[in-house]
C-alpha cells in the first residue's frame, strides 16, 4: 500500500540561492529542537532546584517555540507528514512490547 502524505497546500515561494521564508524557518526549528535537547540535559545536570525551575522554563519555552514554527511550516504545506497503515504501526507496538518483556 502507497503511503499518503498529510498536509497543507504548498504556499509558493521563490526558489533561488538567497534564502526564502521556508529555509529561515527550518533553521530556526533546527535551532530550537536543538536548544530544547540541551536544555534537557542541563535539567539532568541542575546542581539545584531554583537553577533546575529557571531550566525548566527556559526549555518550555524553546519547546512552545518549535511547535508554533512546525504548525506555520505545516499551515505553509512546507512541512508533510505521511499517513501509516495499522499493519506497520501494530508491528511496531509488538516490537516494542517484546522488547519491553525483555527488561529485568
């Protein structure tokens, strides 16, 4: 079975070695998927709870933050998803519940 992509209609724009609209904003969700990921490690290494609450926040934001520009590039139909069968995704909850009955 052919997978189908989800998304929006494509918002034209111009295609040409300057960068456009689309390119900012995949590297700004680059950088924030990215300073998201380090936050999550400082909140592993917060030597206290007042330095670990002041990660916290800043990490919500970074998260809040990429998901406002996913939902723009997806709105843009810059950003696709592709639609699973039930077969592919059951095969893959079975693989993962065998595993997880392997733990100690």
């Amino acid at each position: 079975m052919k997978s189908k992509k989800v998304g929006n209609p494509k918002t034209p724009i111009k295609e040409t070695q300057e960068m456009n609209d689309k390119d900012y904003l995949n590297a700004v969700l680059e950088l924030e998927k990215n300073m998201s990921n380090n936050y999550s490690i400082a909140l592993s290494e917060a030597s206290n709870n007042i330095l670990y609450n002041e990660f916290f926040d800043m990490f919500e934001d970074t998260k809040d933050m990429a998901r406002e520009i996913y939902d723009v590039l997806f709105q843009k139909g810059w950003y696709q998803l592709e639609e699973e069968n039930c077969t592919k995704i059951n095969e893959k909850i079975s693989a993962m519940e065998e595993e997880l009955k392997q733990l100690p």
